[in-house]
C-alpha cells in the first residue's frame, strides 16, 4: 500500500520558503496572495498503515514546530 503524508510549519511558526514565495509572486503578476505556506509530501510504500503515526510523530514529522497529517492512497 501506499501513504503519502503531509508536513507543514504550524500555524504562528516563521515559515521562511513561504514568505520568500508569498514575495515574489506579485512580481509575476499574481496579486492577492496573503499567505502561503511550504510543507513537504512523503510517500511511503508500505506493508501495513500500522506504524505510520509512529514514524511521522517520532521522525517524519517535528511535533514541536510542525504538523502533519496521512493518508492511504493505493
């Protein structure tokens, strides 16, 4: 099976590839963005979902700047 998980700063946490990229985008012409955040996407093949809360809380995934959120996808 596969899982992909979803890590992102946490709301309130300095996210500075997403205010670099929130800053130029009104140099490309796209105006009205107020906000963007970067996370990462993980894709893990895997035998069973057993231990996939356990492998984000304790590697994945920084508990104390970040969140993340999974899911089965095949």
């Amino acid at each position: 099976m596969r899982v992909r998980v979803l890590v992102r700063p946490k709301r309130g946490i300095l996210d500075p590839q997403g205010e670099a990229v929130r800053s130029a985008l009104p140099a490309l012409g796209f105006e009205g963005v107020r906000s963007v955040r970067v996370g990462r996407l993980i894709e893990l093949e895997l035998e069973s979902e057993a231990e996939v809360e356990a492998m984000c809380r304790r590697l994945l995934a920084n508990p104390t700047t970040e969140e993340y959120e999974w899911e089965v996808v095949g």
